[in-house]
C-alpha cells in the first residue's frame, strides 16, 4: 500500500512538473505569436460579393490579423451588405456603430467631396500610376480629408476601370450616347452621362439586371469583374472600353476607437492593410483583363477606344472637372494638380 501511495505521488509530482513544463513553453509560443497583444473585438462591414476580388483581399486581412495577434484581436466580419447597406455605412462608421467598413468613394464623396477625384473621368491611365499617387501627396490629401470628418483610412481598395455596356448600339464616340437612358451610382458620374448627351438613372447594383432586362435603362457602367458577375452579357450586346475611371473602395476605421488601441496593435492592422492594398492593385489588373476576355466569348461587342482618340472623349467631359472642382474646393485643385503634373 505503501509503495502505490508512494507511486501515485511520483506521478502526480510528474504530472505536476510536466504541466509547469507546458505551460511555460506555450507562454513561449504565445509570446512569439503576438499574445502580447491586447484583446479586442472589431467589427467590419462591406458589401461586395463573397466572390469579389476585394472580398478575397478582405478575408486575407482579417486571417493574418487574428492568426498575427494570436486570436487576441477578434475581427467579426458582415461581408456583402449582411449588417450594413453602402448608404448607412458612413455614418454608423462615423458615429461609431461599427469599428471599420470598407465602401465606395463614390459614396465617401457626399460626405469627403475630395474622395470624388475616383469618378472625375480621365484622371489616371494606368494601374501603377494609381499605386504611385496613393503612395505620395495625392494620397496623403485624401487620408487628410477622410481624418477631418473622423475616419482614419486604412486601405485604398482598388475595384478597376469603369466602361460603359449597353443594349442599343456601339458607343464609339460621346455622341453616340444622345438619347440613352445609363444607369448612374453618384454625381460626377451622372455628369459625366449628361455632358456625354444621355440621361442619368439613378439604381442599386442589384437592380441593374432587371432594370437592363426590362430595358427601363439603355446601359450602365461599372467594371469589368461586375459585368461578369450580375451577366450584363445576357441583357447587353455593346461594350465600350475607355477606362473612363478608376473606382475606388476604401477601408476605414472611427478615428477615436483607432487612437485608443495600442501601439501595437496599430502597428499589426496598419502593416496588414498595406501589404492587401498591393495585392489588391496587383488582382485588379488581372481581374480585368480576364473579365474582359470573359465578356468577349461570351459574344458581347466590344470597341475599345483608340488611345489616339480619348482625347475627344476627355474634351467631352472637361464639364465634370469644372464640377468636381467647384464640389472639393483647395482640396479638389490640388488633386487635379497633381494628376495633371504627374
């Protein structure tokens, strides 16, 4: 009896030590997977589709930030309009409904009329000359202006060019728009429509199909990957590739929640964000090129505009810049500036 007592201690004096053993070593993994950081729980509204090339960039974010913080930094993600629609999310991100959300400048421009420079036509040409403007001032101006009314930008999502589809005839000159009805997502855009010579209806995204289909609108415009994704193939017949714009979302987080994390924290999300932008810029270009592929064996007419006569098409549009301007004020001449100069 005595010696099973005695054996029944060694073990549990065993067990005891091993678990003090463990304990420190998982002390030690936690230390170097970031347990240091403090819990938190943040909550991230957007409403692209799950399929989306953003939506992909998005998940990445928020898996490296919990795997990075050990899952001490809890991201609860409503993707595709499951808490928020594009309309209330600015102002519950403002007001601090929800920590982070990520929409459209478009829509940030009725609030920012600066984050308008995205829908002023014919701003930028190319995808690195997008990446090499957010990097300097240009960006610095829009983050300046988004920190003014409360939100601290995180990430500039990059969605694509926009075209223009219809279902009544080929757009190969701004002309060739007179008496069309195009749907319209915000101001400079519908400008943009009526300098061009048509009407500007204003639709949701998940209206567009019908609206097409049952043709209370002539065309639409949007990006590539969208076109593919609501088959604008089935109720359009036209495309006009002219790279009229450069739609834009961005990531933005309450600018008083952002200024009580911690420093590291900070750190980890601002690190995290920087390196889904690029990936982001990076997806875009391919995304577009293989959506447009996709639209094209899928039996749509395609004209994209000679690069020798966009000219014609800018000149067309000079009304909108004139607008923008007027809307964003020092702000919005200096991004212009910049553009031009760059």
């Amino acid at each position: 009896m005595k010696k099973l007592r005695h054996l029944s201690f060694v073990l549990l004096l065993s067990g005891m030590l091993a678990a003090c053993s463990n304990d420190d070593g998982a002390t030690e993994n936690a230390e170097a997977s970031g347990e240091e950081y403090e819990p938190a729980t943040i909550r991230l509204a957007y409403n692209l589709p799950p399929d989306h090339h953003i939506s992909h960039g998005i998940e990445q974010f928020v898996q490296k930030i919990e795997e990075e913080s050990n899952g001490q930094i809890e991201m609860q993600v409503f993707a595709n309009g499951q808490l928020l629609s594009d309309k209330d999310m600015n102002q519950s991100l403002l007001t601090g409904g929800i920590e982070m959300g990520m929409n459209s400048s478009t829509i940030w421009s009725s609030t920012v009329p600066a984050m308008g420079i995205f829908d002023v036509p014919y701003v930028f040409e190319d995808y690195e000359e997008v990446g090499e403007s957010l990097n300097g001032e240009f960006g610095d101006i829009l983050r300046s202006e988004m920190e003014d009314v409360g939100v601290k930008v995180l990430m500039f999502g990059d969605y694509g060019f926009g075209q223009f589809a219809n279902n009544q005839r080929p757009l190969e000159s701004p002309e060739d728009f007179a008496g069309m009805k195009i749907r319209s997502v915000g101001t400079l855009p519908s400008e943009l429509i009526q300098a061009y010579g048509a009407s500007p209806v204003f639709m949701g995204g998940g209206e567009v199909y019908m609206g097409l289909q049952r043709e209370t609108v002539d065309g639409a415009t949007s990006g590539t990957t969208a076109m593919v994704q609501r088959s604008y193939d089935e109720v359009t017949d036209y495309l006009t590739v002219n790279n009229y714009a450069y739609f834009e979302f961005i990531l933005g987080v309450n600018q008083e929640y952002w200024d009580d994390l911690p420093e590291n924290t900070q750190t980890l999300i601002e690190e995290t964000a920087n390196e889904t932008e690029e990936w982001i810029r990076h997806q875009t270009k391919l995304e577009d090129e293989e959506t447009l592929q996709v639209l094209k064996d899928r039996g749509m007419e395609v004209y994209e505009v000679p690069a020798d006569e966009l000219d014609v098409w800018k000149e067309a549009a000079m009304p909108v810049w004139r607008t923008f301007e007027d809307e964003a004020g020092e702000a919005g001449e200096k991004l212009l500036d910049i553009a031009e100069e760059e």
